[in-house]
C-alpha cells in the first residue's frame, strides 16, 4: 500500500517528522502525496463497525431530509444559500455514503470528503439545536474526522497540530522549559509595575493550577503576564505545572484520538501530581473543550469529569468580580459600544452564556453592550472554529464563512468586539484584516488588567 | 380475503410493528455507548432525565422551539400530518369497533365523525405541502430520495384509502380492502424503515437532551439548553 515521506496514515511520531512537514511550504508535496494515497478499505469498514454505535446509525437513517437544518449553518448562509452545504447533506454524502457501501471508496472520495469535514464543517454542533430529531451533525464530523485521519486524509496543518501533541505535549513546538522561562521572563518584565508579582511553579495543594494555550507562550507571552497580574491582585494561592501546562488539543481537530488521550492525559497527570483545588484553563474555547468537557471520556473516567474541578477562565474573572476579589473602578468601565463573541465550546457547549454576560455586567458601562442576533448559544460560529482557522489549502473557504459574523457584528454597531476565546479572536482579527469594518478586538485579560483597582501592597513603590 | 386481511394479517402486522418498533426502541439505548458517546449517560440521572424530558417535550408541541417559530408553514403541515396520522388510527370508531371484535377492548375516547374527518384530510393536505416543499425548496429537493417519497406515500396511503372508503367514492369494497391493505403495509414496513421515527424520534431526542445537560453545560447554565 503506498505511503508518502509526508503524507501516509501513519501518525508523526519524530521531530525530524515534524519539521519535514513544516518544511513543506503550503503543503505542495505533501498534497501530491496524498493524490496516491490508498485508502484501506479493510480498516475503514472494520473501524466502523466497531465503533459505529446506535446514535449516529439511527441519526443517520432517521433523518427526514427536510432541510430545516440548512440555515443553523453559517456555511450555509455565507456561500449564498449552497443546498451543497446543508449540514444533512455535507454528512449524508460523506459519512452516510462511506457507511453505505461499507467503506468501499476510493482516493477521490476520501479527498472530498476531506474537504467536506475540515472545509466544510467547524463542529460548532449549532444544527444539533436546529434538528427535530435531535442530530448533531457536528458530533458526526467529529467522527468522520477520526475515520480520515486514520486513513491519512487531513489537512496538513491538522496532521502537524497531532504531532506536536504527540511529540511536545502541546499545539506547537514549545518545551516545558520554555515555557516556564518565558513566564518567568515576562512575570519579572511587570515586576516593577506591580509589588510582588511572581508566577509559583509547581506548587501543591494551591488553590488553582492554571493552564494555558501553547500560542500565549510563542506569540502573546504578556497574556501570561496579565494572567499572573490578575492571580495576584485576587490574592489568590495559585501555580502553574512545570508539564501539562497545555490545554488545548489540536489531535480533537484533526481527529487525532490517540494524541487527544496523550494531551489530556499530561494535564490530568500534572492535576494528580500537584493536587490543586481547581484547575483553571486560559481564555480558549476549544481548551476548555478538549480538557474539561471531552477529555475525561477520552480518559476513560465514568463520572466525564476531570481529576480535579476545572473551570474556564470566564468562570474565575465572573467568581472573582462578584466576590470581590477583584475589584473595577467604575470609571474606566469600558464605554464604547461592545459586543461578545459567544464561544461555541464552552456556551453552546458548555452552558457558560449567562457567566459572560455577569462579567458584561460588572466591566461595561450600563448601555454599552449590545447582543449579536442571535446570541448565546444560538450565536453562529466566529467563523474559525474546529481548526478552520489554521488550515491554509481551505483559506478561501474561512474567508467567505466569516461574512456571517462580520455582518452580525456591523448590525450591532459595537466598535469593539469581546472574544474570550483564542479562535474567535484571530477569526475576528482576520476578519478585520479582510474586511476592514473597524472594530477592535480583545481578550477579557488585557481589558481587565487596564480597569481593576491595585491594592496598595501591589503598588509599584515610589 | 376479508377474513385474511383482518384476521391472520391483522396479527400478524400489529405484532411486527409494536414488537418491531419495542425492539427498535430498546435496541437504541442498549446502542448507547458511555464512552464512544462521551456522555455519561448513568452518572447524573437527575441532569439526565431532566435534560431528555425538555429534549422531548419542547419538540413535541408547536412553537415552543426557536425552530418551530421560525419555520412557521412547516411547522403548521408538520404538525397537521402528524397529529392526525398518531390519533385517527387509535381513537376513531370503526377502529374501535373492530379493534372491541378482536381483543373485547374499548376505549372510551372515540373522535367524532367530523373531527376524525378533519383530522384525517388534514393528514392528506399536510402530506401534500411536504410534498410540494419537497419538490420546490432548494434545501429539501436536494436531500430528498425517490426512498422519501416512498414512505411519505406509506404514511398517507391508508388515509386517502379510508377517507375514499368513507365517502363511498365508488367501490366501497376496493377502498376499504386497499385501505386494510395499506394499513398493514404501513404497520409492518414501521420497524424496518425510516417510519421508525416513531419511536426513534423520542429516543434521539432523549438522547441529545441528556447530552446537553449532563455533557454540554445543561449543569451550568440557568435553563440548560435554549432550545
């Protein structure tokens, strides 16, 4: 069966791997590979018959085909009402034709489906609340993606994504040294601004152990630093893991179910090492996703929770303002007219809608904010998620499906778009990049940092 | 013929289609995979027995949905086919009439000549909207199988049958046998097709509604799922 040097089934498994594929610009050998990939028709159907189960099969056949899912797509509605991208139809003539004629598909097929499952699908799970029957269309392409990948079928960002998991226990080539050097580094960059500020390295029995997105530790290393700012000014006992630092799981886009366990396995290891009360992931939807909400399945735990209690970042700065902890200074509440990007991991996903809008109600001027329509968990995707974002072959795809949250935002007229989630804030900024409507963009931690009051102990000394 | 329609193929199709759609049902949930699924289904049966009721109940009614609101026609012919299809078979009374010959059972609710009437033609007109979207939408026609129409057709069938049978249009014994025909068709073909929404409706619903609330922040959010 033929394997490329780049593009096989098999799983990268070597730095040298890795920086071939990295080598590899814009994938052109790499998609040449995979022109002659063989699909293993033998282990496809055996896949699927072992872990096909009652849900999907049934959601499958009982779909009335009635179309009512089409417009919970913002694929749907961004490429001019497509009938092609109705969700029904995107998994009907993907997974539902692969199960149909029991695996039996050739190259062609996987390419397309391929394109369908990570071009066509951001498993934002929106049509499952659109579907009489209760199908969760994104749950499907989730799986789809597992049977591509172990084929060899996935975009080149999505297989190096697993394989820096597999390899760096993280998204992208960041050791546990440097990443504790670079919060150090930073942490001692703000000393002087704030009296004390320290970043606690493994420490046991705090009180928070807090995790992070491997892109703060390469490209937004102050991210690290408002975090730490903002720990402290809360005067709370907390540390970050010197290994299973990261929460995010690039495997969960690519399909990668090996990797995933692998991911979350280190965090969950770091969690019985240090025994923290809580652990705290950073302001990333799929993080919190692949970390809280998934992982504990892929771990095996009956109770689908994490060894300690683990919350989103979100859910801290809400506990933290309402209790007091930290504390805004009314004056500079934000006054200009803002909007919130409802990240679909952890609101559609994860029940936090009304935690974001309790934050809203402490750090925004009462008649500043303004709701998308829709909003909350019928909130469209920001346009970037499942790892659309990333993939460069399907660049062309994102930019046209982020017209739908461009013009979301440009109907509620906010100048300053609140995206409390990593994927959100780059489809957010690509979208300002793209389509120039002038807004600006934000986490909740650079926001904060600029409008809570420094306890006199924290002040720099004068 | 008569004797046979009504007597060994009355059982024999009554049988299959409660025991098959039983089955079905059953065979759903003993499906269901904790960890495939990653819900843990046994773990929070509060969560989960709240979360699969409003699953159920908000989809079960008109317009207590976002999307029953915004599919306004849809939703009126949805619901007009299905209300008359579920209860002019159970509560009309040449039904019971025969059902009382057969099992000496008779229930007291019995739909009078001009509701049963309504109901079944609205069965009939909501077939054909479905039908019709089916042909002119876009986003229907594109999903749509000659296997749709199929048991679109299945569904409908005894209803104009006994409606034809009803007002004697012409041979009164064609309808009626066509009607106990298709009846039976209709009762065996349940199980093995997509006619199984009848059960597996409320147990994909149940599903994704414990889904949601044990899994996907049903234990966070004030309402659980808005859906």
């Amino acid at each position: 069966m033929y394997s490329g040097k780049l593009c096989s089934k098999e799983p990268v498994k070597t730095k040298e791997q890795l920086q071939a594929l990295l080598k590899d610009t814009r994938g052109k050998t790499y998609y040449k590979e995979m022109q002659n990939l063989e699909v293993d028709t033998d282990l496809l159907w055996k896949t699927i018959q072992t872990t096909l189960n009652s849900r999907i099969k049934t959601w499958l056949e009982i779909c009335s085909r009635c179309g009512i899912c089409a417009e919970s797509c913002f694929l749907y509605l961004a490429n001019d009402k497509d009938p092609t991208q109705i969700p029904s139809y995107k998994i009907q003539s993907t997974l539902g034709e692969i199960i149909k004629r029991k695996g039996d598909v050739d190259n062609a097929f996987m390419q397309t489906a391929m394109e369908t499952t990570w071009g066509k699908c951001t498993c934002c799970n929106r049509c499952a609340m659109y579907c009489p029957n209760g199908i969760d269309t994104g749950v499907m392409f989730s799986y789809l993606r597992g049977l591509l990948y172990q084929q060899g079928f996935v975009p080149l960002e999505m297989k190096i994504g697993a394989g820096m998991h597999r390899i760096y226990y993280a998204q992208m080539d960041i050791t546990d040294e440097d990443f504790i050097d670079t919060f150090e580094w930073i942490v001692e960059e703000y000393e002087k601004d704030y009296q004390g500020l320290k970043v606690p390295v493994d420490v046991k029995n705090a009180d928070i152990m807090y995790t992070v997105n491997a892109r703060e530790v390469k490209y937004y290393p102050e991210d690290l630093a408002y975090a730490a700012i903002l720990f402290n000014l809360a005067q709370e006992n907390w540390t970050v893991t010197s290994k299973g630092w990261e929460e995010t799981s690039l495997a969960m886009f690519a399909g990668d179910w090996e990797a995933c366990k692998i991911q979350v396995k280190h965090v969950y290891e770091a969690m019985e090492r240090l025994k923290p009360k809580r652990m705290i992931g950073t302001e990333c939807g799929h993080a919190h996703r692949a970390t809280v909400i998934e992982g504990p399945y892929w771990m095996g735990r009956k109770d689908g929770k994490p060894p300690v209690e683990s919350i989103h970042y979100v859910e801290w700065v809400a506990e933290a303002l309402r209790t007091g902890k930290l504390k805004i200074n009314p004056e500079k509440r934000i006054k200009t007219p803002v909007t919130i990007q409802d990240s679909c991991n952890y609101v559609r996903n994860g029940g936090l809608k009304d935690i974001t809008r309790e934050i809203i109600s402490y750090i925004v001027e009462p008649g500043y904010f303004v709701e998308m329509e829709p909003c909350g968990e019928n909130n469209f995707c920001c346009g970037g998620g499942g790892g659309f974002n990333g993939i460069g072959i399907y660049r062309n795809h994102r930019n046209k499906g982020l017209t739908v949250k461009r013009d979301q935002i440009i109907k509620t007229g906010a100048k300053l778009v609140l995206a409390p989630c990593h994927n959100c804030w780059d489809a957010i900024r690509d979208l300002e990049e793209e389509f120039k409507i002038g807004i600006k963009w934000s986490f909740l931690k650079p926001l904060l940092i600029d409008m809570v009051e420094i306890p006199e102990s924290m002040k720099p000394a004068s | 013929m008569y004797q046979f329609l009504t007597g060994f193929m009355f059982w024999v199709s009554v049988s299959i289609f409660f025991i098959g759609l039983f089955v079905r049902f059953i065979f759903y949930f003993t499906g269901l995979n904790w960890r495939l699924d990653r819900v843990a289904y046994k773990s929070y049966p509060f969560y989960g027995i709240k979360g699969a009721l409003k699953s159920v109940f908000k989809w079960l009614f008109p317009f207590l949905t976002r999307v029953w609101r915004k599919h306004f026609f849809i939703t009126i012919a949805s619901f007009a086919f299905h209300v008359g299809a579920v209860i002019v078979p159970f509560f009309l009374l040449a039904h019971n009439v025969f059902i009382r010959g057969k099992l000496g059972i008779f229930h007291s609710i019995i739909l009078n000549q001009l509701t049963a009437d309504i109901l079944s033609w609205l069965v009939v007109i909501g077939a054909v909207i479905l039908t019709i979207r089916r042909i002119v939408l876009p986003q229907a026609r594109i999903l749509t199988r000659g296997y749709d129409y199929f048991i679109l057709f299945l569904a409908v069938a005894p209803f104009i049958t006994g409606l034809c049978a009803r007002y004697e249009v012409g041979n009164y014994s064609f309808w009626l046998y066509s009607h106990i025909i298709f009846g039976e068709v209709f009762l065996i073909a349940a199980p093995f097709t997509k006619l199984s929404h009848l059960v597996l409706f409320f147990a994909s619903r149940i599903q994704i509604g414990m889904d949601f609330e044990i899994k996907r922040g049903g234990m966070k959010s004030k309402n659980g799922m808005a859906w």
